[in-house]
C-alpha cells in the first residue's frame, strides 16, 4: 500500500483553502477602488489567480510522483 506522502496533504490543504477563498461573498457589494481604478473584488481574485498558480508550482515540485517513466520510454 502506497503511504502518502507529506507534500501531497500540504498541497490538498492549499487547493482547499483556495477553493473556500474563492467564495468571496463579502467583496461584491464594495465600492472601494484600489489604486484609484480596480475594484476591490477583482484585485481580490487577481491575488487568488497568482495564489493558484504559486499553488500549482508548489504541486508539481513537492507534490508530483516520483515513479513516473520518463516520456521518451527510459
């Protein structure tokens, strides 16, 4: 049986976190403008865009297995 690895709960922890913080319910009706122009919410979700892809990145360097065949059949 596989034993799973700490990185992988790490990972699944952020993804979790990230989809409860997708749910931002508390933005939509604020007026407040960011640097004179963005919207609140949509500076909200371009920090969660970049938290997604930091999320990613950390994935596929802690989170990856370490088994897989090389794609060129070595």
């Amino acid at each position: 049986m596989n034993k799973i690895r700490p990185g992988v709960l790490f990972i699944s922890g952020l993804v979790l976190l990230l989809l409860i913080l997708h749910q931002d319910n508390w933005n939509w009706n604020s007026r407040t403008m960011l640097f004179g122009f963005m919207p609140m919410s949509l500076f909200y979700h371009a920090c969660l865009s970049v938290a997604a892809s930091v999320t990613w990145f950390l994935a596929t360097k802690f989170a990856w297995p370490t088994d897989l065949s090389d794609e060129r059949g070595k």
